[in-house]
C-alpha cells in the first residue's frame, strides 16, 4: 500500500519537476517587462515589435512571407509609379521606348551568309546589323577552295550589307538584291530578315 | 485558441507591411536601372564612333548626334548611317548630308507613325520614305496594325519600291494584303518571290500583281480578320 502510494507521489514529482514549454522570445519578453516595471514605460513602436517578434516562423515561412512582401512591393510600385515616359534628368531627354509584349519580332535571328571568291585571302560581313564595324563578323571558309561563310545575328527587318574582301575592298553579294542608296556612292546589298 | 489564430494572421500582415518597403526598393533598384542603361548606350555610341578614324569625321558625327539628340531625333540610325558611309569612304561632307537627310525623314516617319514607335520602325519608316513610299501608306500601316511591329513591312514596301513599283501600287498590295492579316513571314516570302520572277525577266509589277494574288488566297476571306493584329 505504501509502495503503491510512493509510486504515485513519485509520478507526480516527475511530472511537476518538467517545466512547462514556452515559445522561444516569451522568457526575454516576461524578463523585459520586469524590467519595464523599474525603468521607463516601453513606447508603442517597441510594443509592437516585441508582438511581432514573439512569433516563431520556420525557414519556408520566412521565404514564403519575404516573396510575397518582394512581390507585393514590386506589385505597388507598378501602380504608384508613372506613366509617362522616363526622361534623364541631366542634359538632353531622352525617351525610353516601350517594348511591346511578346517580341519575336525584335529578337534577332540567326542568319547565314555565303560569299565565293576563291583567291580571296581574308573576308568579312559588315552591315548595319553589326554597326559596319569588319572586325565584327569575319567569314571562313572550310579548306582552301571552299566559299566563304559567316552567320550574324540580324533583328527581323531590311539590313543593308556587303563584303569586305582582303581589308579593302566593298563587294555587294552576289546572291542578293542590290541596296539602291540615295546616300553614298558603293556596292552594297539587301536582305529582309524575316521573324523567327 | 481563435484568439491566438487571429493574433498569428495579424503578426503576418504586420510582417508583410514591413517588407513591402523593402519590394518597393527593390523595385525601384531594377526602374533605375532602365534610367541607367540610356547613358550605358550612349556610352555604347560614343565607343563604335571610335571605329572612325578620322578625327575630322569623328568631330563631325559626334557634333551632329548631339545636336540630334538635342531635338530629340533616336540617333542610333543616324549613328548606323554616319559607319555605313565611313565603310564606303564616304567624305565628312556626304556623311554630313547624309544623316541631316535621315534626321528629317525620322522625323517625318515619327510623324506617321506615331510617337510610341520603335527606333527600328522609325529607320524602317524613314528608308520607305527614301524610296518614295506615300505618307498615307506609313500612317495607314499604323491603322490596320495598331499593335504590331512593323519593321518587317516597312522594308518590304521598300524592297518592292526598290524594284521601281509604283508606290502607290506597292502601298496599295502591302496594305490590302496587311489587313487581310498577312503576316510579316508571308510578305518576306513575297517579296523574295517577286524578286525572282524579276531576275527571271517578269516586269516587277505584273509580278506583284501575280505573287499577291497568291499570298491572298491562302488569307481567311475580307471581314474576319480582327486588324489589331500582332505577329
């Protein structure tokens, strides 16, 4: 009987000498109002950010709760921000173009360009896709015989072109139509690049 | 326990309102970034001018684009015109010509296109201009496509006009075919079509006239195609 009785006392101690869980920020918060008590009354800013950080978040919530805020902000800066076009505050304006949605249209494509000259040393395309400059796009050609190839990228359009054989010489291509400039004296050709 | 819910919803819209600053900075970090990247291309200008190696040339390009960018004229073209005509040695004088030309067509092409065109619709525009392309066309273009690119059509008005079509023949197919819903790909295969039926010896505009025909008959009849079409 006896035994029996200690057995139970025991159980009860057992469970009375767990303390009792507590959310992580209770104990410095019970312990900052202690202090409170003695020094000055805590203001409303810190109230509230003591509220806020009593909660416990995991890893996945903080992210989950940082994308959204990211998302909510870049979201009200849409709205709040204005219409009108951006204009560079210093020196000259300078208007930002709106692109409009889903441009292939202004993607530019590959396209590959052939030349035959077969004593030609070094050749290159120069054109108004790659700023004319003839560093930019020089041709190879596989072997010693074969005709000379290049692929530029070129936005979806009418480009103006040619080829410059041996550093020196402009020579239209062959194989295209011919550009008819009203502005400069020299061969040069046309393609019109389709969208992809 | 409802009340400790409530507590839990509010902490994380409490949270939420203290990061949305953060978004808004954020998002105003990638708006300037768009700011920036307007003197990033004038940068970009300012190093392909140092493929011309004349310093004369070089002056004078450089103190045209200012002038231009002063008025508000895209100068990208303008800078793509003044490379073009040192590649064919041209003298600072026909380079000089040459952009004060395009600059008044760029203007004329924003005119008809509108305001909110692309850099490369204006050039597009302002080379159908050179080839004597009718006002009306560019402007009818904007009309029928309202929503859509037009770089592609523009150059092939100029290609055909190139061909010494009538222009007001050519605007008409380009026009007609456009609001029939032809799209840029078709008229790329147009114009290349016509462009060998003329290397074969067809005159230019009986070509046309044959090549249109048959683009349209592959179009969904008159009244069905919805005109603010995009590509």
């Amino acid at each position: 009987m006896n035994d029996e009785r200690d057995e139970m006392i025991e159980r009860a101690a057992r469970v009375l000498r767990t303390p009792p869980q507590v959310r992580s920020g209770t104990v410095a918060r019970v312990l900052m109002a202690v202090r409170a008590r003695h020094a000055r009354p805590a203001s409303r800013w810190q109230r509230a950010l003591w509220w806020v950080a009593d909660t416990s978040i995991s890893a996945r919530g903080a992210a989950v709760l940082a994308a959204a805020s990211l998302a909510i902000g870049f979201v009200a800066r849409g709205t709040v921000a204005t219409s009108e076009p951006i204009v560079v505050a210093s020196g000259p304006s300078i208007e930002l173009q709106p692109v409009a949605d889903g441009d292939a249209a202004e993607r530019p494509v590959p396209v590959a360009l052939v030349f035959e000259q077969a004593n030609a040393r070094d050749v290159a395309v120069v054109g108004d896709f790659n700023g004319w400059d003839r560093a930019a796009s020089p041709m190879v050609r596989a072997g010693t015989e074969g005709p000379w190839t290049a692929t530029v990228l070129a936005k979806p359009g009418r480009h103006t072109y040619a080829f410059i054989v041996d550093g020196t010489t402009l020579v239209a291509d062959p194989n295209a139509a011919k550009a008819t400039s009203n502005d400069f004296r020299g061969d040069a050709s046309v393609m019109i690049v389709r969208p992809d | 326990m409802r009340l400790n819910r409530r507590r839990g919803v509010l902490r994380t819209l409490a949270g939420i309102c203290a990061m949305v600053p953060v978004g808004v900075f954020a998002g105003g970090v990638v708006g300037a970034l768009g700011v920036v990247s307007a003197p990033a291309s004038l940068a970009a200008q300012e190093t392909r001018l140092l493929l011309i190696s004349d310093d004369g040339t070089r002056d004078a390009v450089r103190r045209f684009l200012d002038a231009a960018r002063v008025r508000g004229t895209p100068t990208e073209p303008l800078v793509s015109r003044a490379l073009e005509g040192v590649a064919f040695r041209a003298t600072p004088k026909e380079i000089e010509r040459a952009l004060a030309a395009l600059e008044k067509r760029l203007k004329k092409s924003r005119e008809l296109l509108g305001a909110n065109s692309t850099v490369d619709e204006l050039a597009a525009g302002a080379d159908a201009l050179a080839h004597g392309a009718p006002e009306s066309a560019l402007r009818d273009m904007r009309r029928i496509a309202p929503g859509r690119r037009l770089t592609v059509e523009l150059g092939v008005l100029t290609e055909l006009l190139a061909k010494d079509i009538a222009p007001k023949t050519a605007a008409t197919m380009v026009l007609r075919l456009m609001a029939r819903g032809a799209s840029g790909t078709q008229l790329t295969e147009l114009n290349a079509a016509v462009q060998k039926d003329v290397a074969l010896g067809v005159k230019p505009v009986s070509a046309l006239e044959l090549r249109g025909r048959g683009v349209m008959s592959l179009l969904p009849p008159a009244g069905s195609v919805v005109t603010a079409q995009k590509r």
